[in-house]
C-alpha cells in the first residue's frame, strides 16, 4: 500500500531532476530509519511499534491536508470535495497520530495500562467533537486564507486533544482493539488525501487499508465481546457486564515442581498447551517446541491453544509458534479446541493470564466479563506457568489459579521450558 501510494504520489508529481534527486535523498534517510529501527525492535515490541509508525501515517495526513491548503491559490474557489478532503485528512490524521501515541505508551509500559476514569469524560469528548465539528464547517463554507487556516488549525488541535483523551479512557485490555482501529484510520486518512490530491489510486490503497482494518476490528470485537463504540468511546464495553462489584475469590495457590510436571507430563495421553504473552517475553519457544517433539515421539497427543487476541496483536503467538517450527496443524484456535479441554489429562498454560480466566464466564460484573476465554480450567490438571502471581495485564483476578485441579510452576517461562525439555527427554529414555 506504501509503495503504491509513493509511485502514485511520484506520478503526480512529474518532478524534475533536481526535486527527484531531493525526494529520493529524504526517502533513503527514511528508509535506513526504518531499516534501523526494524532491526532493533522484537517480536514482543512490534504492537507498540506498529503504534508508533501509526503516528507517523497520522503526521503525514495531516502535515499534506494543511500543506495542500496553504499552497492553494486561492483557498474561497476550492470546491466542497477538495475542501471536505482537506478537513477530514487533518482530522483524521490528528486523530491517529495522538491516539496512536497513548497507544504506544500504554503498550510500552510508559504510561499505566490502566484507562484513565474521569467524571466528564463523556462530556469532554462530546465538547471537543462539537469544536472539531464546529471548525469543519467555518472550512466548507470556503472562507478566506485567515479565517480557514484557523478554523483548520483549531479542528487540528481538538481532534488531537480527542484522540489522546479517547485513546487514555481506553484500558490496557483492549489495546489489540485500538491497534486494529487505529489501522483502519491511516488507511481512511490516505483516502481522503486521494481525494484532496485527486490521485484515484491512492483513494484506493486508501480505502483498501481503512476497509481490512475496519473488518479486523470487528474480528476482534467479536473475539472479546466487546462492543465497539464503548471501546472507542473509553471503557471496557463488554456486552454482558453487569454493574456490580466484582467477586472476590478466595482459595490457597498451590505449587508445583519441574520434576513433578515432567512425569505428569509423560503418564498423560492428552495435553493442550496455552502460550501467552509471558511465552513471547521469554522467547522460550525453541525449548517448547523441543518438549513438544519429545512427547510427540513418545505417543503423546499434543495441541496448541491459541486465543484470538493472545500476545498484544492478533496472530502473534501464531507467528511465534510457527517461527519455532510448530507444526501448523496441532495448533488450533479457540473455537476449535475449547471443547476438547474436558476430554485432556493436562493442560500446560504458559504466560497466559486474561485469556484464560474463568471470571469472564462466573461473574457478570468482571471487567472481562462475556469475554470469550479458553476454558482450562475443564482439564484434568492443570498447570500454569507464570513468572508471578500477578493479575494479567486487564488487572483483574484469576479464580483458575485456586482451583483444585491447578499448580502454578513459577519462573522464567524459557528457563523452565528448557528444563521441562531436558526432563521429559530423560525420563522417555531419549
């Protein structure tokens, strides 16, 4: 979409030699920016990467409706469309630049995953959608030069203002949502700029990006239980949560060993294993996939479950496993797989928290609650590996980690992978 939307924008321009030379000077010390920064960033920091770069597509719609503007000729003669592209690229892009940064924040742990409550947060919103409305009509109406450039740079500032208070009331949890959206919003910016810059194609990578990102959303949406307009609009917006105070679980977390879990692991038939975020952090997908082979060998039936939204990014755990050499096909999805847990002598949970929490089915006043969770808790045993006991990255508890048939095996998710690795190859004789 990038390429096309540069050979478009080149296209148009029909540059002379000495402007190519200037164009391709500033797109090579951004492409080694890029390059560099690619080469810096892992696995585990590309959602708040991709947040980052969102920013950017933000600063460009923007810095290209007002520029488009300053350099007309005469601003009063621009048509409706051209003047409704101008408005709609720099809000647009305002938007998706300020959130897109919160974005990054919260994902980054710069600033507290948790959504920002204040008393008028609706009516702060409705004020600054009313002066960014407000300013989009002083820029239809075809003003002059003055009186256009303020009101375009006022809905630049209360758009930006809108986006970073919208995207702050929106909690840790529902960043993979934000992500998605935000997507979508670089793709209807570089629509409107199409417009603004009569350049069809670019209308159409436009729309095609804004189009996949929307779809995406509702993907996700729908894989949370969340309803969009409450995310967007700050809060957790579960279609099924009740208003109460949530329940307060009570119970003895008990422990476990890398010796015991090793022979559990190879007296069992069945086992479904559960990676999360934690798995990504600790990159100990090389030593699990070497457990997993072993038990394999030995007879063993194993699967992977994965949960729409597990990681900070759809797919990312998908692309972790498969980086590892995971076979594609012993890993599943979580409507495939969630009624096979009754049926598995033991489920493995690797640096899964949120995904897994049965609060989201027992309590109707949960913040995750109707949430759609992988249900381990039906096995036979289960284990669960975290570094802590710590709640997920929602902030809520988990009542899984005090049921009776659940042992937490506490540590560093790849130096106990590596060990349940030797362990099980030990005890299989191999």
């Amino acid at each position: 979409g990038v390429a096309l939307g540069v050979a478009s924008t080149l296209g148009h321009l029909h540059p002379d030699a000495a402007t190519t030379a200037k164009i391709a000077g500033l797109m090579a010390v951004g492409g080694a920016a890029g390059k560099y920064i690619g080469d810096r960033v892992e696995p585990t920091s590309l959602p708040q990467t991709v947040a980052a770069f969102h920013s950017l597509v933000g600063v460009a719609a923007s810095a290209a409706a007002v520029g488009d503007f300053i350099n007309a000729p005469v601003v009063s003669e621009l048509d409706k469309v051209h003047l409704a592209s101008i408005y709609l690229a720099t809000v647009i892009g305002s938007v998706t630049c300020t959130g897109s940064l919160v974005a990054f924040g919260k994902l980054d742990g710069r600033m507290s995953s948790a959504p920002m409550s204040h008393p008028a947060r609706d009516q702060i919103n409705m004020g600054l959608g009313a002066a960014t409305l407000g300013a989009g009509a002083i820029v239809m109406g075809g003003p002059e030069f003055g009186t256009g450039i303020a009101a375009l740079g006022g809905a630049l500032a209360t758009s930006g203002v809108l986006g970073w208070h919208m995207t702050a009331s929106i909690g840790g949890a529902d960043m993979p949502v934000v992500i998605t959206v935000l997507n979508s919003y670089s793709g209807w910016a570089l629509c409107a700029e199409g417009f603004m810059l009569d350049m069809p194609i670019l209308t159409t990578v436009g729309a095609l990006i804004g189009c996949s990102g929307a779809a995406l959303t509702k993907i996700m949406c729908d894989a949370m239980n969340r309803d969009i307009l409450s995310v967007i609009l700050g809060g957790y917006g579960t279609k099924s949560s009740g208003k109460g105070e949530a329940m307060k679980f009570e119970g003895e977390v008990t422990q476990t060993n890398v010796d015991d879990t090793c022979k559990l692991l190879m007296e069992s038939e069945s086992c479904i294993i559960v990676p999360g975020y934690g798995l990504a952090v600790a990159k100990g997908q090389y030593p699990l996939k070497d457990m997993v082979d072993t038990l394999r060998s030995a007879g063993k039936k194993v699967r992977f479950g994965i949960h729409p939204v597990a990681g900070r990014m759809p797919g990312q755990l998908n692309v972790l496993l498969a980086e590892a050499g995971v076979p594609y096909d012993i890993v599943e999805e979580l409507e495939e797989i969630n009624d096979d847990f009754g049926e598995t002598d033991v489920c493995l949970v690797i640096g899964a928290n949120d995904t897994i929490n049965s609060a989201a089915e027992d309590d109707p006043n949960s913040e995750i609650a109707g949430m759609p969770v992988l249900r381990v808790w039906n096995s036979k045993q289960v284990i669960v590996m975290k570094r802590s006991l710590a709640a997920g990255y929602a902030g809520v508890e988990n009542p899984v980690f005090l049921k009776d048939n659940t042992d937490m095996l506490l540590g560093d998710a790849k130096d106990t992978c590596e060990k349940l690795a030797a362990g099980v190859k030990a005890l299989s004789g191999k």
